[in-house]
C-alpha cells in the first residue's frame, strides 16, 4: 500500500522545517510563503471548467508533474484517494488551501516535495498553484526556489500567457506575474495594545492583504496575521518583492517597539498573563484548538520578550501545528471526537513542556 501523509508526518511528529526557529526575524515573522498561479493553456479557468474537462486537466497535469525530478520525496496525490484525515493534514501543514481541501469539487490534486516544502495545487481556483514555505523573512530564497519549480514545470506544460497582460488566471487580480507573496507574523503587542487596526488600514492603503492563520478565507487565530500582496497587474516581480520589503522591516519594528512599551508599562501585570498561559497549558485537562493557539500566543511572547525561561521557540512552534485538530488526531493514531481531541491536545500540550528538552 502506498504511503499517505499520515505515514509521512507521524515519524516523527514534528511541525516541518518550515515552522523552525530561525530566519530573519523569526522571533516575528513566523514563515513565509511565495506562490505562483498558472493555468493550462487550451482548458476553461476553473470557474468554467465542467466535470469531464476539470478531469483532462487534472491528467493533463498529473502525467507531466510526476515526470519532473524534484526531489527523492516528491509524491503526486490525489484527494479523492486520500482519507479526509490526511486531507486535513495537508491543510494543516499549509501545503493545500482551504479551497482545495473542504470547498472545491471534482478532480484535484497535489505535487509536493515533504523535504523542500514545496507544493503544486492542482485544480484550485487557477489549474496550477506553485507555492514554497520557509521559516522567517526569507521572501527572496522562496522566490528562486519556486521559480526554479516553475521553469521546470513550464518546460512540460504550456501556459496561459498573454503578451500584454502576461500569466492569465482566474481572478483579475493575479493577472501578469501570477505571484502571491505573503508572510505570517505574530503581533501580540499590536493585538494588545488595539494598535492592530492602524495596521489593517496601513496594509489596505499599500494595496496588501491581512488574513488569517491559514490565509484566504480563514480567521484570525492567536494573534497571528498572513500579508501579502493583493494585485499584480502592471506590476513586476522585484516590484512585488521590493513592495513587501519596504513594508514588513516596519511592521517589525512597530511590533518590537510595542512589546518594550507594554513590558514596560504593564510591568508584573504581562508577566502574569504570560505566567497564566504557560501554567494553563501546563496543567489543563481540554483545551480546545482557539484555546490552545491563544495560550500559545502568549507563551511565544513570553519566550521572545525573555519572561519564559522555557520552552525553546521551536517547541512553541511545532505546537501550533501539532495542535490541530488532523495532527491531534495523527498523534493519537486514530480518529477522535470533538471532546476527545480536546483531551489529547492538551494531553500533548502537557507532555511536551514538561520534557527536559523543550
């Protein structure tokens, strides 16, 4: 029997390297992520694409991906093969989107590396979705990384391009260099503080994105916040990327100087929320997804700002994946009810903060 995500991400349990602590500005900017959209020239976009043209495109594409060599771990998936369990765990590790796993329909799939942290979404809202994660600000190491995959996948398959418009997609927005790139920051001080808003109008007038934990479509979760571009009509790559660069150094900043103003002023009043946090998680019984990320929140504060001695960053990290409700059940080896995930969440929780190691 072939693998499945499940087999991949159960040993051993970790979060993938994608949510390590490092990089540049980790202890804020979390990941990033550059993605690209492409579509298949001679098949309607994704919005007209009819059952039996939706299933061309998907074998169309199947047959060239699994001929690239990207890496000794690249596997191509289908999601009509794969248990909703291992779907949900592709979604949780932010290697297919929320559409692509509990909104769409018909024939789609995924081409991914497990080690390069590399993904290619098949039948998405555009027929090809290129996309590259890594941990902290590193926006210019994912963007070769996943125009490398784009050259090697344009070299087998012809895209919709356009001379005067470039790439084609199916939303008006990503006409022309088809990127996305967007990075995940944790602004607790900004949240605290009610600051977050001057950012939301700040990214709005700059024609950038505020979403939530797992991008479009989804909410806000412990404090952590996807940017990225909105439009790239008329607008180049090293514009794109020069865009985000001239953005994301003052977001980090503004974030840095909040938590030394709330340190500060709060003074034994944030160490205790801090505390409480890390004693919640330490000794809860349940704890719920919302819960666990909110706590978790805190406790990654708390290690950043120096009030927690422990756990290492990485810990924290790891737990905001390895806390959802798919890896909750991934852990356990079986699949659980609401109740029961709540008990094994914090079950985990509990074991990983009282290790040595963590």
């Amino acid at each position: 029997m072939a693998e499945t995500p499940r087999d991949w991400f159960s040993a051993p349990a970790t979060a993938g390297n994608w949510m390590a602590s490092d990089g540049r500005d980790h202890e804020i900017v979390v990941t990033s992520r550059v993605r690209l959209a492409r579509n298949v020239a001679g098949f309607p976009f994704r919005a007209r694409l009819e059952p039996k043209r939706a299933k061309e495109v998907e074998a169309h594409l199947a047959e060239r991906l699994g001929a690239l060599s990207l890496a000794a771990d690249q596997a191509y998936l289908r999601l009509a093969d794969l248990d909703p369990l291992d779907t949900e765990l592709l979604f949780e590790r932010h290697l297919i989107s929320k559409d692509l796993a509990r909104e769409l329909e018909g024939p789609r799939a995924v081409f991914f590396s497990r080690s390069r942290n590399v993904s290619v979404m098949v039948n998405e809202e555009d027929h090809l979705r290129l996309q590259a994660l890594g941990p902290g600000g590193n926006l210019e190491a994912l963007l070769e990384q996943v125009r490398d995959v784009d050259h090697l996948v344009g070299e087998r398959v012809s895209y919709a391009y356009h001379p005067r418009f470039g790439y084609l997609t199916s939303c008006p927005t990503n006409v022309g260099t088809g990127l996305r790139l967007s990075v995940m920051l944790h602004l607790p001080a900004l949240v605290h503080s009610k600051e977050i808003d001057k950012v939301f109008d700040a990214a709005s007038k700059m024609k950038l994105a505020v979403r939530g934990f797992y991008g479009e479509g989804t909410s806000y979760l412990g404090d952590f916040f996807q940017v990225s571009n909105q439009v790239t009509l008329g607008r180049s790559v090293d514009k794109l990327l020069a865009d985000i660069q001239r953005v994301l150094p003052k977001l980090v900043d503004y974030e840095r100087d909040m938590r030394r103003t709330i340190a500060e002023e709060a003074g034994k009043g944030l160490e205790d929320r801090i505390w409480r946090a890390f004693g919640i998680l330490s000794h809860a019984r349940r704890l719920t997804s919302q819960e666990a990320l909110d706590l978790l929140s805190h406790v990654r504060l708390g290690v950043c700002v120096g009030l927690l001695p422990r756990p290492a960053l990485k810990t924290v990290n790891e737990l905001l994946v390895l806390s959802q409700p798919a890896h909750v059940q991934l852990l356990a080896g079986r699949v659980l009810t609401d109740d029961e995930r709540d008990v094994a969440r914090a079950t985990y929780i509990r074991q990983r903060l009282e290790a040595p190691t963590s």
